[in-house]
C-alpha cells in the first residue's frame, strides 16, 4: 500500500487515513528500509508552507527535514516530533483542512 520498491508513495488512500494510520505506515517502510532518506521537494532550506510561524518548535523540527529518515526521527523525538512530523510532511500538512494538504513537502526513499 504505502511502499514501492524505491520511494513512499503517498496515495489517496494515506491521505484519507488518521494520522496514526499515517505514522503507522511510515514507521512501517522505514523499519523495513532502515537506511532510507527524506529527500525534501523543494529548495534545500525553505521550510513547510503550511508552517504558520517562523518560529517555535514545528519550525525548528521542519527545518531539520532531509537525510536520514532514523536521524531525523531521532533528532526530532525530544523535541516533541518525529514519525508524525514526517508523515505531515509527506501529506503536505498537519491537517486535512490546510490549502497544501496532498502536496508533499519531501519523498521518502530507500537507500
């Protein structure tokens, strides 16, 4: 469903999921492609555009977006983010109801 031989596919189905289901899935390829990578889609150092501030904690987690997806997530989790960061990433926000959701932000690649 969620994972192709190489890349994360973010279908329909992962943006109608909840977001548990949606971090589910992504732990999901990453545990089985341990070396995996967040790739992000834009300009390397722009940031989310469904970021409201500039600033906070969301901010500093999402300007850390690329790399390794396990140093990702480790460098995120104790400041309150992680898998869940990631996922938002890929379904292009936190919510169903910001104007970029199903605009993904990164892939996410086996290495």
């Amino acid at each position: 469903m969620a994972k192709s031989n190489v890349t994360f596919e973010v279908t329909e189905s992962f943006l109608e999921m909840t977001e548990s289901r949606q971090d589910q899935a992504v732990k999901a390829f990453v545990a089985a492609n341990p070396k995996s990578v967040i790739v992000l889609t834009g300009e390397a150092g722009s940031v989310p555009p469904y970021l409201r501030r500039q600033s906070g904690k969301r901010f500093e987690i999402c300007s850390a977006l690329g790399g390794s997806a396990r140093e990702f997530v480790k460098l995120a989790t104790p400041l309150g983010g992680g898998v869940r960061d990631v996922s938002a990433a890929l379904a292009g926000g936190y919510s169903r109801t910001s104007k970029f959701y199903g605009q993904s932000f990164i892939s996410l690649r086996a290495a």
